[in-house]
C-alpha cells in the first residue's frame, strides 16, 4: 500500500486540486453571472427601443415569449433543443424560429404579432 508520506501527500494533492477546482468553478459562475447582467441589459435595450419603435406593448412581448417558451411542448421558461418536423412540409424545424423556414408554416402554438 502507500507509506503515509505518500498518503498525506496524496490527500493534500487532492485537496489542493479540490481548492483549485472550487475556485475555478467561482470564477465561472461569476463570469457568467457578469455575462447574464450584460445580456439582460442589452435584451432590455433592446426590447424599449423596439417597443418605442414599433408600439407594441409588454403583453405582446409576454405573449410572444410564452409561444416560444411552448414550442417544444413544455411552458418552463427554457427553450428546448429538441427539435421537430413541419406539419406542412416535414423538414426539420429550428427551435430559434418561430415558424418553418422551407414553406412558412407557423408553428403550432405560436401567435404572429
Ligand atoms: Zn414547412
């Protein structure tokens, strides 16, 4: 087996890799919670400009969300990537659209604005 030495050196190793591992995990998390604050700042900049340019309201972008949210079957505030086939012409759909690319069919669930 090991001598202790080689045990404690072992442990400490592994605790020393743990630390690290912990602190790189931090570090993460805290950039991408850097990244989620810059990315809701540009999605609300985005979303005032456009309501002030087009008149649409928060109900419709509520709306829109929410048909999104639907199109892979689940209301869960996440957009799945699964993906599924066009009831009209049968190619595969793209989660990121909100109806098929190929004919132009609406997705099942979604209201057009
Ligand atoms: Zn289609």
């Amino acid at each position: 087996m090991f001598s202790l030495p080689t045990l404690l050196r072992l442990y400490s190793t592994t605790d020393g890799e743990a630390r690290s591992r912990v602190s790189e995990a931090k570090l993460s998390i805290s950039e991408l919670e850097d990244r989620v604050d810059r990315l809701s700042l540009l999605s609300m900049a985005l979303w005032t400009l456009v309501r002030e340019q087009l008149n649409l309201t928060d109900e419709q972008l509520a709306q829109r969300v929410q048909d999104i949210d639907l199109t892979d079957g689940k209301l869960d505030g996440k957009i799945s990537k699964a993906s599924s086939k066009c009831e009209k012409c049968g190619r595969m759909l793209s989660t990121r659209h909100v109806k098929c690319i190929y004919c132009g069919r609406v997705k099942q669930g979604i209201t057009p604005v």
